[in-house]
C-alpha cells in the first residue's frame, strides 16, 4: 500500500498541478460572466429607468392636455352659465312686466269709468229735458262704455278725433 499511497500521492501533486492552470482561466471566466452579468443588470436598470421616464413625460404631457382642455370647457361653460344668468334676469324682468300690464290695464280702466260716469253725470244735469238728448245721451253713453270695457266698433267713432256728425269729441 505503501506504493500505491505513494502513487496516490504523486497523482494528487500531479493533479493539483495540472487542476491549478485549468481553474484560473476558469475562475477568471466566472469573474468575466459575473461581471459582465452585472454590467449587463445596471444597463437594464438604467434602460428601464429611461423608459420609465418617457413614460412618466407622456403620461405628464397628456394629463397637462387633459387639464387645459378641462379647463377651457370650465371657462365655456361658465360663459353661457353668465349667459344663461343674464337670460334669466331679463326674463324675470319681462315676466314683472307682464304681471304689471293686466295691473295698470285695470287701473286705466277703472281711471276710464270714473270719467266716463262723470260725463254721463255732467251730461244729464245739461240736457235731462228732452227725449231726443236723452237718447243721445245714452247712446253716447253705450259707445264710451264699449272703449272702457274692450269693445270696438261703435266706439272707436266716440274716441276719435272727430265723430260722424264731423265734430270733435263725442256728441254730448
């Protein structure tokens, strides 16, 4: 055994003889992948933030676009909202208007009755004796009470400037 632990050790010297030369290049080939692996892991990094800086500028870029047109439909949309306000005012205005019309309508009216009677009253204190002013009394009574009341006809005669007897004013 002596011989073969003899043979044993000079194989071993001889192998680790011949293994030391073979594993440099090795261990210098893993050195190489481990570094190039790494080199290659920070360009990926440094692309894949790159990218995701482009990213971020399109993604800034369209919400900035989104933003501006947002606000000009804000700013359009407050225009015709004052627009609309204005509207509205003058139609409540009109509509004020328009409820006060039947109001002074009603009070010309009654301010028209009032001088109507006054000249029926004025008009039978002058001529109550005969049965001819009577009548035209009454018919002259008849013609301002359609213009007071809303009627037409007859008494656009008793209104106008000169009547059918081709005087001015009513025929009293």
């Amino acid at each position: 055994m002596p011989i073969s632990s003899a043979a044993g050790t000079k194989l071993s010297i001889l192998g680790e003889d011949v293994a030391a030369p073979i594993q440099q290049p090795q261990q210098e080939i893993e050195r190489f992948i481990a570094l190039q692996t790494e080199r290659v892991r920070s360009d990926l990094k440094e692309k894949q933030k790159r990218q995701s800086k482009r990213l971020m500028a399109v993604l800034e870029r369209t919400i900035v676009k989104k933003l501006k047109q947002k606000e000009a439909e804000i700013e359009s949309i407050g225009k015709v909202n004052c627009a609309l306000e204005d509207r509205v005012r003058s139609l409540c205005i009109e509509n004020q208007i328009w409820q006060n019309l039947p109001r002074s309508n009603e009070a010309t009216a009654n301010a028209l009755r009032s001088n109507l009677e006054q000249v029926l009253a004025q008009a039978n204190k002058g001529h109550g004796d005969s049965k001819e002013d009577a009548c035209a009394t009454s018919e002259n009574a008849a013609r301002l009470s359609a213009v007071v009341t809303g009627g037409v006809g007859e008494a656009d005669a008793a209104v106008s400037p000169k009547n059918e007897a081709g005087r001015a004013g009513p025929d009293f």
